[in-house]
C-alpha cells in the first residue's frame, strides 16, 4: 500500500508542476497578446475613422462581423456616422485586455478594447472586439457611443 501512495504521490507532483508551468504560459502569453492587440487595435481604428471608410472597416474584418453586417449596411452606417459625428480629431488611450479561450482542444484570442474618441461634433467611446485569426487580428464588433448620434453635445 505505500508502494502505491510512493506512485500516486509523484504524480500529483508532477500534475501539480505541469499545471504551474501551463499557468505561467498562459499568464505570459496573454500579456504579450494585450500588448499586440492594443497596438493592432490603434493603428486599425485610426484609417477607419480618418475616412468613414466602409472598405477599410470591411477589410479589417472578421467573416463574423461581415455575416452580421454585409458592406451595403456598413456604407450606410458609415454615412450615418460621419453626418452625425463629423471629422475624427483623436482617440484616447485604449482600456482592455485580451482573453485567450480554449474549448474542446481549440483556443480562440480575443481582445476587447473602450476608446475614448473625439470628433468635430462630439465626444464618444468606441468599442471594440477584436479576434486573433491565422491571418491576424480582425474587427468582431466595431461600435461607436456618441451623444451626438441623438443630436446632443
């Protein structure tokens, strides 16, 4: 019988060390995954907002977001937009973090992001959800809150 507590001992430690190690990856990688999303995030939001441009909103992203809102819906919210909100003047610093999820032996990167953003006719906060794919980060949601999307300053 100590023979088999010897045994079962030694493979709780070496379980145990095995789920410290895949813990201190984990915690590693996703710190430099924040760092990289943040600065995929900043540089893509920029061209988009510079130019309401419906082609570069689409071309940053994901087949998910494209499902949900084809490009003819997104040159009209483009349109909306730039009518409302007017010229972009800045963004602010990003606030969020990216998430790494694993189901089913398949891990999926995200990354969410609230962005303080000014434009000529008013303040708002953009949000953004970002997905890490084999071609890179892509747009899953791209949504702009504005006050002045209701005619309010």
């Amino acid at each position: 019988m100590g023979k088999f507590f010897k045994v079962l001992g030694i493979l709780s430690g070496i379980l145990i060390l095995f789920m410290g190690i895949s813990a201190g990856w984990a915690f590693f990688s996703v710190r430099g995954l924040d760092e990289e999303s943040k600065n995929w995030v900043v540089t893509s939001v920029k061209p988009v907002l510079e130019s309401w441009s419906a082609d570069k909103l689409v071309q940053l992203s994901s087949i998910e977001l494209i499902t949900v809102a084809p490009k003819e819906k997104i040159e009209e919210l483009m349109k909306v937009l730039s009518e409302k909100l007017g010229k972009f003047e800045s963004l602010g610093e990003p606030k969020g973090e990216a998430h790494v999820d694993v189901n089913n032996l398949q891990k999926t990167i995200t990354a969410q992001y609230d962005i303080p953003v000014k434009f000529s006719g008013g303040d708002g906060k953009l949000v953004i959800h970002a997905i890490k794919k084999d071609e890179g980060w892509q747009f899953l949601q791209f949504h702009i809150d504005s006050n002045a999307l209701f005619g309010l300053k």
